[in-house]
C-alpha cells in the first residue's frame, strides 16, 4: 500500500473483540500537531462529550513541568478514521505483532481518553520544550468514518472508577500538607488508631472515626491555604500541636480511646464523628492562632461543648438537618463554626455577624 506522505510509529499489534488495534510510542512534539483540538474539526455528533474543562489545563501543565524528572503519564486512546498499515519485523511468531505501524497523512484522529492530557503536553512544550522527545504511548484503534468513537468513549469511562481524595492523600509524595497530614496522623495516638486512610465517608460499623481527606481539609481551613500550596515548618509545628490539643480537649474521643463509647456511637450520636465539624474547627482554629496568643488554652475549652446531636439549640440547622442527619455543606461548616465560636465567647467577624443574622431570621440561602 502507498501511502505518500505518512506518519511512521514503532508499534505493538494486539487483537481485541476481534478487531486489530494497536500501541505506538510517540514523541510528546508530535501529539498536538496529529491529535488537533479545534471543535470545528470534531463532528458535531462528538463535541459535547468532549469539550475540555480548561481549569484542569493548568495543574496538569504544571505537574508535568514541575516534576519533569518523575511525571508519570497513562496512555492516551484515539481512534484513526483513514488508511493503516502495519509491517511485523519478523514472521517469526514472537516478533509478528511488533513492527512499525503507518498511517496515511490524511487521515483523521480522535481522542477517546486524554484529551486534557493531550492540552496540557502542548501547554508544556511551550514552557519547556525539551519535552518534546519524550514520548507517550498511545492506544490506536480503527474506526473508519469515526462510526464507534462515541461507543469507545462511552466503554472506557463506564467502569473507570476514581480513587477517594483520602487515597490520594496518602499516596501523594510531592505535596507538602498531604505528607504533614500524614505525619499527624502517624504520630498521634488517636489519630492513627481511629482514622480511615482510604475512604471519605465511613459506614455506620466502621471502626474508624474520622477520614484522612476530614483531616486534610481541617488543615487548609488552618493554615487558610488551597490545595498545592506549600507550607512552611512553622506550618507544620503549628498542625501538628493543634491536633495534639484537639485531640485532648474532645471527651466523646478520649471515650472511645478508653472503650466507654464505641466508634459507631459516637458517629450516631455527636457531631465531632464527622467532617462538619473538622472543617468547622479549623476555621475557629485558624482564628485563634492568628488572634489569641493563648489559642491552646481556647480549644482546651471544648471540653465543655455538648456536641451531641440531640442538643439541637446549638447545632440544628448548622450540623443537623430538620431530619437529625448531618449535613456537611458551606453554609453549615460556617454555621458550626459561628456556633462553635459562640460557646468560646469569641467575637463574630463581620461576614460572620451576617450570616448569622440570616440564619436567625431564616433567610440565608
């Protein structure tokens, strides 16, 4: 077959469902120039399952840039509508399926799976562009007129499944409040016998307590950072004797490390089981480290909160629903931490005033 002009990859031959695809290495310069992301070149039948969240772009961008040394890329999936032609390098039947694979210059290529991948490789070759003779392998399947593209999009996500934030942060390596967060944990009794590193929401017979994703987001609401940032060892010290205090100062959880209250009545019948509250208590938390000189001996005071949810003067419409179930949303971490301020005699801030009155006066939203 002569093609003229072509494209020209060292490639694996695999068969599935019948049908030849096949896996090609190709240099990171390559992929924007054949793997074109102009809607007007998508058919109208397959824009909007593919139109790029371009928010992602940039953390991709920078994960790729910034750790040009240890990034880590999966393959991308792409189905090519024109003429293929594959040459083993050997008859021999060990050596049949790998060869070089050749696809005409005309011909079209739609990506099923990496689009965002494939944006922010062409976002990364403009920073630095020595990347691009790195490669990337890259699932090639045919479909002529590109009739299946839509059903292979809709296979490959069926049964993707993500992992939880709390894997992620104990898997994470390179950001610094997931390695503090994890640190806390680990060397702090309670914390390490009662926190689920793998799930963010725990069944009702769980034994554990409070998800590592609960302790993570109590942390930026600390240090009033976003996901990413760094943190310095001021930081760090500052998480790590907070915990150590709250730890001390919450009775339902010194009950439970004593065995008077198990895990599962705790989450049943007071709000510090749950998210809601650490989130919340890290907003008080970071107040007071930046106000009170004597934050410590203010958390010590939690000691006297009734945080059972039958106390529904304090905490209905803040951790409770009308239901009794707890809710975890941004007004109501707001309002548990207004009430949790409240019981300290601490002063409402002037957004906090309002939302407050709002809540009063049944009007917030």
């Amino acid at each position: 077959m002569d093609f003229g002009f072509s494209y020209n990859f060292p490639a694996i031959r695999g068969i599935q469902a019948g049908e030849e695809y096949y896996i090609a290495m190709c240099p990171l310069r390559v992929i924007p120039k054949i793997f074109l992301f102009d809607e007007e070149e998508v058919p109208p039948d397959y824009r909007a399952q593919r139109i790029i969240n371009k928010n992602r772009i940039p953390d991709i961008t920078n994960y790729i840039v910034d750790n040009k040394d240890d990034y880590v890329f999966s393959s991308l999936t792409a189905s090519i509508d024109g003429e293929v032609e594959f040459k083993s390098v050997s008859p021999e039947p060990m050596y049949s399926d790998m060869g070089m694979l050749t696809i005409s210059l005309d011909s079209r290529f739609l990506i099923n799976d990496g689009q965002h991948r494939r944006a922010a490789i062409e976002e990364a070759l403009k920073i630095n562009p020595e990347l691009g003779s790195e490669t990337i392998s890259v699932v090639f399947f045919i479909d002529t007129e590109l009739k299946k593209s839509q059903q292979i999009f809709s296979d490959l996500n069926r049964h993707a499944v993500n992992t939880t934030s709390s894997i992620g942060i104990l898997y994470d390596h390179r950001d610094k409040l997931a390695i503090a967060t994890r640190n806390i944990v680990n060397n702090n009794q309670f914390l390490k016998r009662y926190t689920d590193r793998e799930k963010v929401s725990l069944s009702k017979n769980s034994p554990k307590i409070i998800a590592l994703n609960h302790i993570f987001n109590a942390n930026l609401r600390l240090l009033g950072i976003s996901k990413g940032d760094n943190i310095t060892e001021q930081d760090e010290k500052f998480l790590i004797e907070f915990w150590n205090v709250l730890t001390d100062s919450i009775n339902e959880w010194k009950m439970v490390m004593n065995q008077e209250l198990t895990p599962k009545d705790l989450r049943m019948n007071y709000i510090v089981g749950h998210g809601v509250f650490l989130e919340a208590i890290g907003i008080v938390g970071k107040e007071l480290y930046e106000n009170e000189q004597d934050w410590k001996h203010y958390i010590t005071l939690l000691k006297k909160a009734d945080w059972s949810r039958t106390n529904t003067d304090s905490w209905k419409g803040r951790a409770i629903n009308v239901n009794g179930r707890v809710q975890k949303t941004v007004h109501t971490i707001k309002l548990t931490a207004i009430q949790i301020k409240k019981s300290l005699n601490l002063t409402l801030t002037d957004s906090e005033q309002k939302i407050e009155e709002q809540f009063q006066k049944g009007t917030l939203k």
